[in-house]
C-alpha cells in the first residue's frame, strides 16, 4: 500500500479538500473509468505511482487485482486510491470525494461528493463560513406519493458538537437556513452544477450525523428527510426571489391560483399543503412531470404556456402573473382551420383525381416540401434503409399482420405518390402533393391501404455479409424505385430475407414520412402490436397542423429578418474544396469523457448546443468560408434522456411548441432553421445560446417561407451541420443491423 503522496503548508483559510502537491519520487494522475488521463481541472479518479506504491494488500488478492495496477506503461506499478480528484492549475490535488458516494437519480449516475463540495465552498468564498454538507437520494411520503426521488443535501455550520454525538445514537433536528446563506448556495448551485445534478432540497441541520468511518451518514439523512413534516419542509425552503413560503400566509390564493394549486396536487400527487410561493422543483417535478403541467395548464386556461416559461415562473404566484398575460392559443374564428382547409381543396383533388377515395386534404408538415422537391430531382436520395435481424422465435405471418396494423393506424405511412398532368403530387393512401404552389396532404379511406410486402430467399452468410449484399444490390434500386415509379410503389416497403444463417427485413422509407424522433417509435409501435402490448396514443394530426400552419407569421418574419439583416450573401463563395462523387466519413473518438464537457457548459451556463454551433462555426471560418460572419443552415435532434434536461434534449427536434402529444407525435417535425455566428463578438458563446433560445418560437416555419423573406430567388446557405446524440433502442423482435441513407442527403434544403 501507499505511505504517503503528498503534502502542502496550511493554515486556517487553505481549503481542506487541496492536499498539496505530489512527492517528487511520486508521480499522480487523474483518470476516467477507462484509465484515460484527463486534462487539469477534470474530476477522475486519482492513481498514484512509484517507489511508495506497495505490491498488494496482504492476504486479499481480490482487492489487489482491483487497486494495484501495472499502469500507464508496462513495468510501471501504480494503485487506484477510490478518490475523486482533479489536478489543479498548479499540480495540486483537490480531492472531491469517493468514487463509491456516486448515487443514481432517474438514470444518472451523480457524484454526492462533488455536489457537496461546491456548497462547501460557497460557503467559505463568499460567507468564510465553514459548513458541513452531505448529499443524499430520498424520498418524501407527499411528495409524489413516496415515488419520486429527491436530491437532498443538507447542511449545518456547528461546530461545538463533539464527534461522540454525532455518531452516537441521537438525531440532530433542522433549523432555520440563513437568507444570505441561502442565495449564496443556491447561486452557486445554478453556475456551477449541470441542471440534474441541483439539488431540490437544502435542509440545514443543528448538526450532521456521522457513519463510523467519519462521513456523513446517510441512512440517518435518508430516515430524517422522509420524517420532516412537509409542512416544515415547505417552510425550511426558500425560493430564489429570497421569499420564504408559508402556505397559511395573509394574503390567500386568488381564483387562479387556486386552480393552479389543484392542477398541481394532482400532478404531483401530494397529500401535504402547497402554497402559493411554493417551489415546483421542491414538489420533486421534472421536465416530465413540467411538461405534463404545461399541457393541463394549456387546456384548463386555454392559453400558450410552454416548460420554458414555467421554469421563469417556477411558483404558483408566479404562474398565475404569467399566465394574465398570455394570449388564448385557440385562433381567431376568421383564421381557416383544418376544417375549412379540407373543404377547399377537397372539390380540387376528387376532380383530378377521381379514382381515389379520399377522407380529408390536410396542409404540410415544413420539412416535407424540401424532401419531397429533393427525391424528385434525384432519385437515389430521401430513402432511409434499415436492414433488421429477425429473432429466431418470432413468427413470420404474426409479424406481418402487426406492420399491417401499424400502417393502418399510423396515417403518415400510407402514402403513394402520382403525378397528374402539370400538377405535381406525390401519395401514399395518406397523400402529399404539391398543387399548383401549395403542398398538401390528402388522407385516403383505409378500405384502399395495402402494406408492401415482399418476400424472397438469398444466400448471403453473416450479418455482416447480408448487410453489405443490401446495401450494395437493393438499396439503391429501392430508392429509385420509390423514387421514380410514384404511380405503383408507396413510399414505404418492406422486404422479408430467408437465408441459412437467419431471417432479415429490409426497411426502406422515405424521409417525408418520419424524423429521427418517430422512426424508432413506429418501430416499437410495430412490436407492441406483435406482442399485444398497449399501444402509444397517437396524436391527431388536426392540433399539430393548425399551430404549424394557420398562425401568424408576422413574429417570425420580423425574427428572421432582423437576425439575418446586413449579412454579407458573398461569404459563399467558399475556399477551394475538392469535390468527391462518394461520401467522406471521418470517425473521430474523443480522449476527454463528457463529463468534462458537461462541468465546463454548467460554469459558462451555456448548453452542448450552443458550445457545438460555436465550435463548428470556428472550423467553417478556419478551413472552409472567407469570413467571420457566417450562417449556416443547424438540425438537432438530442434522443438521449437523463444526461441533460429533455427540454435541451429535443431542441430543434420541431416538438417544443404548445401543441398537446408534440413530443410523442409519430410524424415528421424535424426542422431546419439558418443560424448566425459572428465570432467577432467578444461574447459569442452567450449570443449563440441567446440566438438558440429565440429561435425556439419559430423552429416550425418551413425554411422555404424563410429563404422567401430574406432571399427571395437565392440560397440561404450551402452548408448543414446536423447532430444527433442517442442510444440504440432496443428491441424484442429483432436486432437492427445496419441504418443509413445511400449516400449523402440534402434534402431538407429548399429549393428556388
């Protein structure tokens, strides 16, 4: 084992978690989880080397073959302390806490010590105020009935309680959190840590209760949490305006406060008083359970309130002020709904095209005019190909009838396409077409809907070998296909592969009927009917298109205006780029974990986002466009949940507006919007993430009706900068193989 590593000179300010620096004859590194050094300032575990490390603990092989390594070169022997650290500018080491304190919040995994840390040293900074904090996961019986988990840390600045107390057998009781404490906590919570990792609760205690070894004991945190009266607790939180909540006030709820407050219990299923100042992050609510707020709120006022404007407003007081001034979402009754769309074009459509049983003629969704315009130029784009390994216990004809249940029940799949005479249109017994300047959809009865199913054998091997066959012989073909011969093949197949090795479908689809959101949701759809399981509720198309379409644009014509005015249009005269026929993939893994990443954006306060369209604009700058004002066409779609708030998750995924099942909707919303980046601007980070936020009202409007503002007849820009962040879903029925598009797709951009 070690002796000793480091040392440093103290005195009564030096700040008890910084031991120094390392020996000479003692090297020290902070690692990730796969033994990558990280840069300094980066929280990893801290490994020793050198002659001071010994060669195992006596007796227990076990736990040498965990902690003594040969690491990070062969013939070096190094031992892994368990310490969170990180190195600091100097070649100290500030040690964090330990690797096992990490607790799990909704899937998270979190460092309580890390956490504590920074309140720690608030406290100090700002108040020289030495305080003890620990860091729990509870739960409170009225909060959430007992179901949801809370971060907690609680905390206490006593220091005349001898140790004997504090691990003996009595139990501190909580008191009052100083104001000026409060705020200083609070704000160093909101610049220094990631949304997931604030915590819901800060409890002061008279004392904090210790665990044999000498740290915070969290059973008896956890038991003490869930006793608190919720009353008390209400009354120990304090809201970030400094206004200490007490729900027996003088000044009662008023009449929509009230009904706030019922929306409220219900949500939250809490049996204890809330009041009027109440946080709703200290009712243990998510974005989940926000997002679910804003809809009842949404239908109960009749009003646009989105999760972004709650979290400004996180109190009912707050709400209620909030939503005197909102406008009521229902448009006016001069403005044409779907209703009277339907009608108008209905008359049209049955007199060109009599042979079709139509139900209703529905507008566009924004990304379809640009997909469908792109697929009709060249053939071999639009097309997404899925190549699926069906499991062996899956029954073939059951699996067939569950694609057919999918189709009937999932509008956007039925489409064919057709052309009548100088009108051109595309369907798929759920039609899309353009007429004459106007794109529409027209929904035909399901008595008329058939599932493309092929089925044939082949003789590849492998996956891998059938995946490359694919992708070589039929994927191409089947993009032209769909492509080209709109009057015959809908624009969604499926072809069923029997082979020696196993069975394989081949999915290929065409852009217009799905996003990155969707896609994987039509494909659990799909499993759920084969499985008999309940399935997903499927948002009428009827809400989603009248906010899209029947609103006004005046605010998004003045927005996009104003951000693009005085660009000069000559930056797209780009640098010599030599052209390829064939797509250039570069793969590149980065050494420095996200976690990183993530500790950087929280003290810029700024999100992944914006940190990704500032540092790709640089590259554009460096290597590509002859200016520093650029715009760029930016298409997000972040899938993945828990490591940051869904609300950052899903930006420009086109599902954040106030449009009731938006985010589960089984249609195509991506959307694409130009972003502009002058990195002239000294604050260019924070003028992008301020951009990124305002665009969010407009991420709906078809770039077409843009480009018509800005730049009527012209481009908007030339270069697409996509980004998806996800896991592979998993699936029952069979194993995705292999996803991609032919070759390179463009198709989102509009034409002129």
């Amino acid at each position: 084992m070690t002796i000793g590593c480091c040392a440093r000179f103290m005195d009564s300010n030096t700040l008890k978690g910084n031991v120094g620096q390392a020996f000479a004859n003692v090297a020290s590194y902070v690692a990730d989880q796969s033994l990558n050094i990280l840069p300094r300032g980066a929280v990893g575990e801290l490994i020793v080397g050198g002659p001071l490390v010994g060669r195992g603990y006596h007796g227990r092989p076990d736990l040498t073959a965990k902690a003594f390594i040969e690491w990070p070169q062969k013939g070096s022997w190094a031992y892994r302390t368990g310490d969170l650290a990180r190195m600091m500018p100097d070649g100290s080491l500030e040690i964090i806490g330990r690797i096992d304190t990490q607790i799990k919040l909704r899937g998270v995994r979190i460092e309580a010590e890390g956490i504590s840390a920074v309140l720690q040293r608030a406290a100090q900074s700002f108040l020289q105020l030495n305080v003890d904090v620990g860091t729990i996961i509870g739960t409170h019986p009225e909060i959430g009935g007992g179901s949801s988990p809370q971060l907690v840390c609680f905390i206490s600045w006593d220091t005349g309680v001898s140790i004997a107390t504090r691990r003996g057998n009595a139990r501190p009781g909580p008191v009052k959190l100083e104001r000026d404490l409060s705020r200083v906590l609070r704000d160093a919570c909101e610049k220094e840590l990631a949304t997931y990792m604030r915590p819901a609760h800060i409890v002061a205690l008279n004392w904090l209760p210790l665990s044999s070894n000498g740290k915070a004991d969290t059973k008896v945190l956890t038991s003490i949490f869930s006793g608190l009266d919720f009353n008390e607790l209400i009354g120990l939180a304090e809201d970030l305006n400094g206004h200490v909540d007490d729900p027996d006030g003088d000044s009662p709820p008023s009449d929509i406060e009230e009904q706030i407050l019922e929306v409220l219990r219900a949500i939250t299923n809490s049996a204890g008083p809330i009041g009027v100042h109440t946080s709703l992050f200290a009712l243990g609510m998510d974005s989940l359970s926000l997002a679910r707020l804003a809809s009842t709120l949404r239908r109960t006022f009749s009003i646009n309130i989105t999760v972004a404007e709650i979290m400004t407003s996180p109190t009912v007081r707050g709400l209620s002020t909030r939503l005197g001034g909102l406008v009521v979402s229902r448009p006016e009754a001069d403005v044409p709904d779907i209703d009277n769309f339907s009608s108008l074009w209905m008359p049209e459509i049955r007199k060109k095209m009599p042979h079709l049983h139509i139900e209703r003629v529905l507008p566009s969704y924004p990304i379809q005019e640009g997909v469908l315009y792109r697929s009709e130029s060249s053939p071999t784009m639009c097309v997404q190909h899925l190549v699926m390994r069906v499991r062996d216990d899956v029954s073939i004809p059951q699996l067939h009838g569950a694609w057919k249940k999918a189709v009937a029940d999932i509008d956007i799949l039925r489409f064919e396409h057709h052309r009548v005479s100088e009108f051109l249109s595309w369907y798929h017994n759920r039609t899309v077409f353009f007429f004459g300047k106007t794109l529409v959809q027209v929904l035909l009865s399901r008595a008329t809907c058939h599932l493309h199913w092929e089925e044939t054998s082949v003789a590849a091997g492998d996956n891998e070998t059938f995946s490359d066959y694919f992708f070589d012989a039929e994927a191409t073909k089947a993009a032209v296909e769909i492509n080209t011969l709109i009057t015959s093949v809908p624009p969604v197949r499926l072809r069923l592969y029997r082979q020696s090795y196993g069975t394989y479908i081949a999915l290929s689809i065409h852009h217009a009927l799905f996003d990155a959101i969707s896609l994987p949701r039509i494909l659990k759809y799909v499993e759920h009917a084969y499985l008999d399981k309940p399935l997903q509720n499927i948002t009428p198309p009827d809400q989603i298109l009248e906010h899209v379409t029947f609103r006004d644009l005046t605010p998004a014509r003045e927005h996009w205006t104003s951000t693009l005015r005085n660009f000069d249009w000559s930056y797209r005269d780009l640098k010599d780029v030599a052209q390829s026929a064939s797509p250039k993939r570069i793969s590149i893994t980065l050494d420095t974990p996200f976690s990183y990443f993530q500790q950087m954006l929280a003290h810029c306060q700024v999100t992944l986002q914006a940190a990704l369209t500032c540092t790709f604009s640089s590259v554009l700058a460096n290597h590509l466009c002859q200016s520093d004002d650029l715009i760029f066409g930016v298409s997000l779609t972040m899938l993945e949940l828990g490591i940051v708030d869904r609300a950052a998750q899903i930006i420009r995924s086109g599902r954040l507006a106030p449009v009731e099942g938006l985010s589960d909707a089984l249609v195509p919303l991506l959307s694409l919007v130009p972003m502009r980046v002058n990195l002239n601007n000294p604050d260019c980070l924070r003028k992008v993430q301020d951009d990124i936020i305002a665009a969010i009202p407009f991420e709906n409007v078809s770039l077409s009706q843009v480009q018509k503002w800005v730049r009527p007849g012209a481009g908007l820009f030339d270069i697409l900068f996509s980004v998806m962040h996800k896991d592979d879903p998993e699936y029952n029925l069979f194993d995705l193989v292999r996803s991609e598009l032919p070759q390179p797709d463009v198709s989102f951009l509009p034409h002129t």
